[in-house]
C-alpha cells in the first residue's frame, strides 16, 4: 500500500485529439483509463507521438505504472473518438 493521498483527474479528448497529463512532483503510481469502454486509448511519452510511437491500451482496460522515480513526467493520449481518461494518482 502507497502512503499519502490520491488525487483524481480526467482528461477529456477530442476526437483524433492528443490530450496530455503532467503527473505532479513526488508522483509513485499512476493507474489510468478511458471512461468509455469500447475504445483502445493510445499512450506515449513524448508529444506529438500518442498517434505514431504508442503503446495501445485496449478497449475496456487499465494500465498501471508504479515506482516511479523523477518528476516533470507528462503522459500524452489518443483516442478515435471523444473520449475521457479517467486518472488517478498516489503520491
């Protein structure tokens, strides 16, 4: 179990849109995803990618990151459609 408080965030996407998160300073663990289910979120590192350089979290699935060391990470996302990312986060 992570110590501290989570903090709960969404992103809304256009459609065929890049919408991004900046995690906040101290950031642990990240889990996010589409409030819909039947889309595929795409996820990158780097702007301008979450449409050619991805990692595709399926339709109706989650994706976990934990043990996060640094800060100033920003996680960019892409969807087909308009869309909502649900985020939360542990510090």
């Amino acid at each position: 179990m992570i110590a501290g408080a989570p903090t709960i965030a969404n992103v809304a996407l256009s459609a065929s849109t890049e919408g991004s998160y900046a995690l906040p300073t101290g950031t642990n663990k990240v889990l996010f995803k589409l409030r819909e289910t039947g889309i595929a979120l795409q996820l990158a590192y780097i702007s301008g990618e979450s449409n050619t350089t991805f990692l595709t979290i399926p339709a109706g699935a989650s994706k976990e990151i934990v043990d996060i060391k640094g800060n100033g990470i920003t996680l960019y996302f892409f969807a087909t459609l308009a869309a909502t990312v649900e985020i939360e986060v542990w510090s």
